[in-house]
C-alpha cells in the first residue's frame, strides 16, 4: 500500500522511518509548509528518494496514494487531518487528536464521511510496561482499581527546543499520553477533574506556557488519579524525560519506573547517563514500542488487526484536557464533557 506523512519534524521523521522500513509499505510522498525539513526528513530517515510537497491538494492526489500519518505540531492536526479523511485516506493522527472538542469530533466525523480507518497513536499503549500493567489489571490481579498515579515530565531543554511549545504545554504534549493510557488501564472514563498550573519559568526564556500541570482526576468507579506534568525538570538531568506510574488495588499494585529502569547505567567522570532501551529503533528494521505504534497502523489500514486508539477514544482524551483547563480557569472541580 501507498503511505504519505504530513509533518516532518521530530514525530514525522519516526513515521518516515517506520513506513520506509515496512515490507508492507511504499512511503510516496512527504508534506510540509517547510520543504527544507521535509527534504532533510527524507534524507535522513528514508533509504531512497521520496517525493516532497508543500501543497496539501498535491499531495493528496498522489497516485494511489491510501493511507496518511499527520503528525503535524499539536495545534495543527485538524485542517490537514479532515482534508486527508474526506479525500477518503486511511488516517493516523499523532496524539493528541486535537486541542479541542469540536476540531477533535471534526477529524472524527470527516473519516466516518471518508470511508477511511482512524488511529490516534497513544504508542505507549504497546509500551512493554503498560502492556505488563494492562494485562495485571485485566487478569484481576490487583484486584478493584483504587488509585493511579502519573508523572511524565521533560527537561526545560526539549520545551525550549520545540519551536511551536508557546502554542503547547506539557498538558498537550505529556498529559495527553498518561490520561490515555491510565484510561485504558484502568478501563474507565475519567469524569471529573480538579486541576492547577504553575507559570513563571519558561515565561522567563520566551516560551508562553505553563511550567507545569498538577491534576486530580476521578474514574467513573469513583476511583482516583493523581497527573504531575512539568516541562521544568533541570537540563543537567541524566535523561530527558521523568516517567513513573503506579496502579494501586484492593489486592496488589503495578510500579512502573522507565526513566531509571537501570537496564544500562553509563557512567563516566562528569555524568550519569541512562540510556532509553525501549524506544530507540535499533539496527535497520521495525524496533522499539514507537514504530511499533505505527507497523499497528499499517495492519489496520491492511484489513488484518484493530488500530491501537479509535478516534473516538482520542476524543475522550482531549475531552479530559480541556476540562483540566476549564478547572485550572476557574478554581474549581470540573465534570469532563460527555463526548
């Protein structure tokens, strides 16, 4: 089948990647407003020459072209995501789906209007961890979900590296992820939200976003959750990014800790380094949960497997993270839209 990718940034080179490695895949095509990023993307992560575009309508009249990955900057998924639905293109979106309810229920509407399939990629859906947890929750072996907690934080030096962070957040570009998978953990809806945000720090560098999101959330059982996002974390830290997680039950607990996992600790006389052992992608074929995200794409645009996270599903999350914005607004306890 034919593929594109629309974005071609950090998240577009990983899908040009993976569908330039996929047996099943033939990548024709790369959209960006940037062609230099795009000419540059391909070089870097394609192993031959691959068309470039700057013009949506072009690229979508691809001959042949089937399927689309946009992976785009946060705040920018819904126009090319709906162009690329209606033309009736099998649709990878990356998280989040989008930044609001209604550009959300629009990408949603227009691949039910195309005939096409909808995957938003929440990849740590296939992240071994959550996998392990998922599966202890679904066995029954922790027994009647209580209580979650989430920290998924990056160093100061990646907001200030992404260029778009003023029309983002760690609330976006973080929380987005760890309110998919504590849903899809926990197998509930959050439905309520109570939230608070601290400013000041990357105001201070130019950046226009909060520092950091502290959220109490409550599941329909009337479990609880406790979300720390910050993109504050010192730039001398020995990764780039915090994430713990815990499941607490009646009868047992989930720990995960995948920044210090200590598989590999590299030390050396001035630094502590702990190096990422299952994201990166490995020698020359499909490795690491976040191609793996997207080779689950390509078999649901195959007709042989489920994608990872329904439109729908995607909806639901940033249903969460505007009410964690409403609360934060206005002080007080918010119920999460009905969507």
């Amino acid at each position: 089948m034919k593929f594109g990718v629309i974005g071609a940034g950090t998240f577009g080179s990983r899908h040009i990647q993976a569908f330039d490695r996929h047996p099943d895949v033939e990548l024709v095509g790369v959209l960006d407003l940037n062609r230099e990023l795009a000419e540059n993307a391909v070089a870097n992560f394609a192993s031959g020459p691959v068309p470039v575009f700057t013009d949506i309508d072009e690229f979508l009249a691809i001959d042949g072209l089937e399927a689309v990955s946009v992976a785009t900057p946060d705040h920018l998924h819904t126009a090319p995501a709906v162009a690329a639905a209606k033309a009736g293109k099998h649709l990878l979106v990356e998280k989040p789906l989008a930044t609001s309810v209604e550009d959300a229920k629009a990408i949603v509407d227009a691949a039910k209007e195309g005939g096409g399939i909808l995957m938003v990629d929440f990849h740590n859906r296939v992240n071994p961890p959550f996998v392990d947890a998922y599966q202890a929750v679904r066995d029954g072996r922790v027994g009647q979900v209580k209580y979650v907690y989430a920290r998924l934080s990056n160093t100061v030096t990646i907001a200030s590296m992404i260029k778009w962070a003023s029309s983002s957040s760690s609330l976006w570009f973080l929380a987005s992820h760890m309110v998919d998978v504590a849903q899809w953990i926990v197998g509930e809806r959050i439905v309520k939200v109570t939230a608070r945000a601290l400013t000041g720090t990357l105001e201070a560098r130019g950046i226009n976003t909060p520092d950091l999101f502290v959220i109490m959330a409550e599941f329909e059982s009337g479990a609880l959750a406790v979300f720390e996002h910050a993109w504050i974390l010192p730039a001398g830290n020995p990764t780039n990014t915090d994430l713990k997680f815990e499941v607490l039950g009646s009868d047992g607990a989930v720990y995960i800790d995948t920044t210090h996992n200590r598989t590999v600790e590299i030390h050396t006389a001035d630094s502590l380094d702990y190096p990422a052992v299952l994201v990166p992608p490995y020698g020359p074929r499909l490795t690491g949960f976040v191609l793996d995200a997207i080779a689950q794409f390509v078999d649901a645009a195959h007709g042989r497997g489920e994608v990872l996270a329904t439109g729908e599903e995607g909806l639901q999350v940033t249903a969460v993270l505007r009410a964690i914005l409403d609360s934060i607004e206005s002080g007080e306890p918010v119920n999460v839209e009905a969507v």
